[in-house]
C-alpha cells in the first residue's frame, strides 16, 4: 500500500493562528505543515498537505488521492457540518481516513456536533489542537502496516 497520506484542510485554515486563537491557538497552518511533515519523515510516510476555501476542490483532491495515496487526514472545517459531496467523495476511497478537528466540536454550538465526515472516517480526533493531526498521521502510519 502506499505511503503517501493527503492532509486536507477546509474553510477558513489558512487563518490558523490569527483567527480566534482562543478557539484554535496560536500556530499557523504553516506550522501544522511543518510539524506533518516532519513526523511524516520520521513514519516513512510522505504527505501532500492541501488547504481550500472551495469544496470542489477539497473533492478533487480526495478524487486524486483514490489512485495514489494509502490513507487521508481531513480537517474538513465548516465543511464538515453541511458537505455530502465531501462524504460522497471520501465513500469512493478505499484507504483509511481520518477527521481531525482542532476545537472540541462537541464543546461548541449545537450545529457543530454532526459531522456527515465521521459517517466515513476510520477515526475522528477532536479537541486536542494541532496535535490531532500528528496522532492521525501515527494512525494512518499504524493501518498503512497493517496492510501492507
């Protein structure tokens, strides 16, 4: 199986570390980059790490990853209260995924706690920071071995 792992990263993250940073802390999406990518190193694996605004291209991406990658982590954002594409997406992706939300979702307003996401995910990391995404790609690293 392959070791390449999609991080895809939906609405408004590219304002990580400026937008209500007592929501989402302090560090950038940059940083979360830089931490992935290191830890991806270290696991053998290699990361693709994407951000969009649009939700067509969030699909695009999970359409691509389909041929190439062994596994997705998704921080689908707002996306992941009102996307059915993106969860028709993930549903042709045979690979493990991974939802990772930075905030815990269920501490939050009403409207957060579902997730149409979670209705595909192997696993669903929520309230831990930005350290969600290193203990999804340890994950990720786990079931890529457990198939290979």
């Amino acid at each position: 199986m392959s070791r390449l792992v999609y991080v895809l990263n939906g609405p408004n993250l590219n304002l990580l570390g400026k937008r209500q940073p007592h929501i989402y802390g302090s560090e950038t999406l940059a940083d979360v980059e830089a931490s992935c990518r290191a830890l991806a190193g270290e696991l053998g694996l290699e990361v693709r790490f994407h951000q969009s605004n649009r939700e067509y291209e969030i699909i695009d991406w999970i359409h691509e990853a389909r041929e190439t990658a062994g596994g997705i982590v998704i921080n689908p954002a707002a996306f992941t209260h009102t996307s059915v594409a993106i969860l028709d997406a993930l549903n042709t992706f045979e690979a493990p995924v991974i939802e990772v939300h930075i905030s815990n979702v269920h501490k939050r307003e009403a409207f957060r706690h579902h997730s149409y996401v979670s209705l595909r995910a192997d696993g669903v990391i929520a309230g831990l920071g930005t350290q969600g995404y290193g203990l999804a790609l340890r994950r990720v690293a786990q079931l890529i071995g457990e198939t290979a």
